[in-house]
C-alpha cells in the first residue's frame, strides 16, 4: 500500500491533469454490466505482463550503469524499496538486487507485483472503440477520481509518450523511477491518450478471481457512460434503466454516431440522470 509520503511526492506535474477530471474507459458492454456499472462496481486491474507493447514496463527505463561494484542492498534497493510504490521487499527481489550481474533483471521482475487499469483522457478516439470496447458495440465510462478524499491504496497519471527510451538513473528519487517506468510508452500510442492507475497486487481492496483482479470503486466516481455506434436502441434503454435503478445519479448518458462526412465520430446526449430520476433530452 502506498505511503502518505508516497502521495506526497506524488503531487508532480501531471497529477492536476487526472484528479477532480473526467478520464474514459473503453469496454465491451457485457464487462461494463457484470463488472463496472450493475452487479460489482469494479476496476479491472491488468498485469503488465498482459499487455500488448512489449516496451511496456520496459527494464530498459531504469539505468543501472552508475551503480558502484561494492554498492548492496542497503545502498541501492534501500532507494527503491523503502520510499516507493515498491515498498515491501520480497526474497526473490532481494536476491535479484544483492546480485550486480542480475539487477537488471528488478523491473523485469516487479511486473508481478503491480496492476494496471487504463483510461483514456477522450472518449471519441475510432481506433481505441474498435480495439477496447469490442469494435463499437460496447461502452465508454467516464470516470472522475477525487483528489480528497484521494483513494488510498492506488496513484493516478497520466501516461508519458517518447520517442526514444531514455533510462532514468537509479540513484535519483525512488518514486520517480519506478513511475517512469510504469507510465512511459513509445510515441506511437500517443493517440491513446492514455492515463493509468496504478495499484500494487497486494492491496486488500483488490478482489481476485483467478487472473484478473478488480478493485471496488465508489458508484459517484462515475460520471459519464457512452454507447458505441453499434449499440442497438435496444440495449440502451434497457441500460438507461439499469441505471436509473441501480442508486447512480448525477450521470451523463450519451451515444456515438458516424460523421456521415469524414471518418470520425459524434456524440449526441440521450439522457442526464440526476438525483436518480431519469431525464431524457
């Protein structure tokens, strides 16, 4: 679990950009019900090892090269272990960081103890409905994390696109390296947008059921829900009254259509519940 000092050093450029506004999830409409919206009030947090770029939780972002012949535990893991999202030391750590010839192998080996939940800071990118929320037949969530009271057991940032890998030194502040490694990627997802939350796998609030986990959220943190292009009418106002009867409020309802004059897509408000009564635009 993340240290008050932790959230405190967190408050660098880029946490004004996510708190106390709205960022977006794109998901297949049967996850959103099961998952998000009706029957569990859940995130879904990911494994780095499950995602799609392989420069993603690059070791590569952590330059060990400084790091003294005689350096050991207490002068090098002690940097990323005591101050960090880290924290805990496991033997398996421990042992990789003692060992000169395997530190590369750290961050390769942190993959396992963090979990990931993506969003996007726009809700009408073509290619991210095609690829997330099941080519245009699911949904996208806006979301609006309160910076007080700030959920104690994950941090929020905004991802950080590159054009080259660029190390980021070992002895610097612990926090900001295991951050940067955590949410730089490669310039050619900038489209994405993309800003993560960040959770390690040990937090009680993460419910486990097998492979993925999911961490339950506060129903007011949600703010928006939007239908893909390919939703039938249907299948919106039957989740138009999920909503309504299931204690939401103050939640904007909107659905997207084809720009029948270029290739991108517009929105269009269907409903604006508030205080639980459903009022249809």
């Amino acid at each position: 679990m993340l240290t008050d000092k932790d959230l405190e050093l967190s408050n660098i450029k880029g946490i004004s950009e996510v708190f106390n506004q709205r960022i977006y999830k794109y998901v297949g409409y049967e996850d959103a019900i099961k998952y998000v919206l009706i029957d569990k009030n859940t995130l879904k947090f990911s494994s780095p090892n499950d995602f799609n770029d392989p420069f993603d939780c690059y070791e590569g972002f952590v330059n060990f090269s400084n790091v003294p012949p005689s350096a050991t535990l207490d002068d090098t893991a002690k940097r990323l272990l005591d101050r960090s999202i880290v924290k805990e030391a496991s033997s398996r750590t421990k042992q990789v960081l003692n060992d000169r010839r395997t530190r590369l192998n750290f961050f390769k080996e942190q993959k396992k103890d963090y979990r990931v939940s993506c969003f996007s800071k726009v809700y009408d990118e073509v290619l991210m409905w095609s690829h997330y929320a099941n080519k245009h037949t699911g949904v996208c969530i806006g979301f609006e994390f309160p910076i007080e009271p700030l959920p104690k057991d994950f941090i929020v940032f905004p991802v950080v696109y590159k054009d080259s890998v660029q190390p980021f030194d070992v002895y610097a502040n612990p926090f900001r390296i295991i951050l940067h490694w955590i949410i730089t990627k490669s310039h050619h997802w900038k489209y994405e947008k993309e800003v993560r939350a960040i959770i390690k796998n040990d937090s009680r609030k993460l419910l486990n059921d097998g492979n993925n986990y999911y961490y339950v959220i506060e129903k007011d943190w949600i703010k928006e829900i939007v239908f893909g292009c390919k939703v039938s009418d249907k299948v919106v106002e039957k989740t138009i009254k999920l909503i309504r009867k299931n204690g939401f409020k103050n939640i904007l309802i909107k659905r997207m259509f084809i720009n029948p004059d270029n290739f991108s897509l517009e929105e269009n408000i269907i409903a604006d519940i508030q205080n639980y009564k459903n009022k249809v635009k």
